[in-house]
C-alpha cells in the first residue's frame, strides 16, 4: 500500500465499495478521466488486472487504507 498515493487510496476504497468511475469521480470531486488514470496507476502499482481484485484488496486492507486518506476523506 505504501506504493499508492492518498488520493490513489481513496480511489481505491471506492473501488473496494463497487463504485463505477462516475460515481467515484462524484465521490473525489474529480473527473472521470482522471478517476481512469488513478485506477491505472493503482492497477499497475499493485500488479493487478481487475476491478474484482482492486475491490477485494480493498476489502482486506480497508483499515489500512482509510488510516491513509485524508482527514476529509468519505
């Protein structure tokens, strides 16, 4: 996890949550291309091929994770 930015965290908890991209973006106030080049990064970061895996990853290390974003964080 300590390859992933806190915003590439965040992205993936909303993944962990079975968010599609537009609700994501929604979620981080972002935009949907950039909620695709997130989940690329973290795809590659974590050597993984699939929402289905980014989601149970999530799911193991959520703790973790929400310990990583930020204060406002959802």
């Amino acid at each position: 996890m300590s390859l992933l930015t806190v915003r590439e965290c965040e992205i993936l908890v909303a993944l962990g949550d079975c968010l599609q991209n537009t609700a994501i973006a929604s979620r981080c106030h972002i935009t949907e291309r950039t909620v695709k080049k997130h989940v690329a990064s973290i795809f590659c970061k974590l050597e993984i091929s699939s929402r289905a895996e980014a989601a149970v990853i999530a799911t193991c290390r959520k703790r973790e994770l929400q310990a990583t974003r930020c204060p406002s964080g959802h």
